[in-house]
C-alpha cells in the first residue's frame, strides 16, 4: 500500500470519527451548554460590529428592491390567505366579543382626539366639499329623493300628461309647470342646505364633535362583532384580503411609491449605520437572555430531525470533508509520521 493512500485512508478515518464526535455532541444534553455559549460570545461580539460594517445601503436597495417590489406570492400561498380570512370570519361570527373587546375606550379616545385636532384636514374637507361639482351632483340627486319620497300627494302633478287643450287641461299644465319650476327650486336650495350642514358639522368645535362621536361609539362598543357580520359573507371576507394584496401589487409599481420606500430605508441606514448589532437588537427589544431562550427553542428540536432525516451527518461532512481532502492536511498528517 503506498504512503499516498496510506494517508488518505487515515485522513478519511479522521474525518468519520469527527463526524461522529460533532453529530453525538450536537445531540447530547450537553450541547445545551454549546448553545448557552455560543449566544453568549456572538452577543458580545455583537458589541463591536457596526450595521455598516456587514450592510451598504446598495445592498440594502437590492433587498428592498426585490423582496418588496418584485416577489409575488405563489397560488397556495394565496390560497391559504384566503382559508385563513374564512377561518377568521367563523371565529368572529361564532365569538361572543364585543366590538369594544377590540380597542378599548382610551384608545379610542386617542385616536379620536388626535383625528379631531387636525383643524385645517377638517377645514379642507369642507371646503372640497363645498366647491366639488361631484359632492353637488349627490347632493342634488339626495335631494330629490327627499322631496319625492316625503311629498307623494304631488305625484298626479308630478307624472299626469294631459294633451288636450280644454281650459281645464290648461289650468293643470300651468299648475304641473309651476309645481315643476317650485321643486327644482327647493331641490337646490335642499342640495345646498345638505353640503353646508355637512360642512358645518365636520368644523364643529372639537369638544361639540368628540361628545357627538362618543355617544355613537357608547352605544356601538356593545355590540357583538358578530351582529355587524351578519350581512357579510366568507367570500366577502376572503375577497377583501385577495384585493389588499392585488392593490398592494399594483401600488408598489408606482415610481413614487418606490422612491419613498427607498427613501425610508436610506433613512433607517444613516440613523442606524454607526449602531452595533447588539444595539440594534436592544433597540427592537431584544437582549441576550431573549437569544438564549428562542435558541433552546427550537434549535435542539431542529437537530434532531436533521438527525433523524439523515440529514445532520451529511451537513457535518460537507463542512469538514474539504479539509481532511486538502493536501495541505494530507502534507501535515505526513509531516507528523515522518518525525
């Protein structure tokens, strides 16, 4: 046998007995403690490594770029959306929870007054309003609609077609012309009175519209959700999720959508470039005991089913069998045979 296989043999016999010491290690109690450790020395690591020092901001562009303007969910994922949106409308529409079970009356509070002290979206809003010839046209067809439905007792005037030319046919054609010239009258000055009390009610003094709003939401905080759902069907619901996704898809196209996009993450780089990753983990709230914790989680369950698949040894041997196949190595396990 020559010196050349003679060493390969070895090296190969090494390389198996690693594999076997790492593949029992990782899955021995004790690796917990391998866990514990490496947490621990990678955490404090993490103290002297900066955001800028493993990201630049083009690489973070080409993320963005692909994962928010390009990816496309696949059709069973979602399909899933839409079984996940079902399964959410049965669990309301069978729940006893009340609307205000969803945010509570502080909350709402919140919001409201903070939607109530933008005075000038308010004004604006009334003015577009106002001088929207659209906002006119509904208004005007509303009006309508009221007259004709709270004066019936006008309808003979209203649709009765007379042609003859007897005084008396005349006398009702005055009448219906004069009654037709008095409802568009009332028509626009209703449609006017309709957009000026809108507007009038959206520039309320803000403690008159928070008291108006809190009475409505007094009452509508007691009431089942599923009370509201039922003039609502799944597909309604699953639609829904489905034209999020698809407006989203649209939207993300936009030039202007994306170059904001973009300008949110230059600005998340510049503020966050100089913070070292354990920074950053503090920062959304996470610190050591937390890595700790989730690697327990779910790293020992992860090995073990790469062990029991068969797949653990073989990523144990991809990572070491190109060092026991390198003739540097075989050159050393030499070099020690030789002395």
């Amino acid at each position: 046998m020559s010196n050349s296989t003679q060493l390969n043999q070895f090296a190969q016999a090494l390389m198996l007995e690693q594999i076997r010491f790492t593949q029992q290690y990782l899955l021995n109690a004790e690796s917990n403690a391998v866990l514990d450790t490496f947490v621990s020395q990678a955490y404090a690591q993490f103290n002297r490594i900066k955001l800028k020092d493993i990201v630049n901001i083009e690489q973070l562009h080409a993320v963005v770029s692909k994962y928010t303007f390009e990816l496309n969910l696949g059709p069973d994922l979602l399909e899933f959306i839409g079984a996940v949106a079902q399964r959410i409308y049965l669990h309301l529409k069978n729940s006893n929870a009340l609307i205000g079970d969803l945010i509570s009356d502080h909350d709402f509070g919140l919001w409201l007054n903070k939607i109530l002290e933008l005075d000038q979206v308010r004004y604006g809003l009334k003015q577009q309003i106002l001088s929207n010839e659209k906002a006119h046209a509904v208004s005007l067809q509303l009006a309508n609609q009221i007259l004709e439905k709270y004066t019936p007792w006008l309808d003979r005037l209203r649709k009765n077609k007379v042609q003859n030319h007897t005084v008396k046919s005349k006398i009702f054609n005055f009448l219906q012309d004069q009654q037709h010239t008095l409802e568009l009258k009332l028509e626009s000055q209703l449609a006017n009175a309709i957009l000026v009390q809108l507007g009038e009610i959206i520039t309320l003094p803000q403690n008159e519209l928070y008291e108006i709003i809190q009475h409505i939401w007094s009452d509508l905080q007691f009431q089942k959700i599923s009370a509201q759902l039922e003039q609502i069907e799944a597909i309604d619901v699953e639609d829904f999720f489905i034209l999020v996704y698809e407006t989203w898809r649209n939207l993300r196209q936009s030039a202007e959508i994306q170059s904001i996009i973009l300008e949110v993450v230059d600005e998340f780089y510049e503020y966050f470039g100089d913070y070292s990753l354990q920074a950053l983990l503090t920062a959304v709230g996470l610190t050591q005991e937390d890595l700790v914790i989730e690697a327990h989680r779910f790293a020992p369950q992860l090995i073990t089913m790469l062990n029991d698949f068969g797949i653990l040894e073989q990523l144990i041997q991809s990572l070491i069998q190109p060092f026991y196949q390198a003739q540097s190595t075989l050159d050393l396990i030499s070099g020690h045979f030789e002395r």
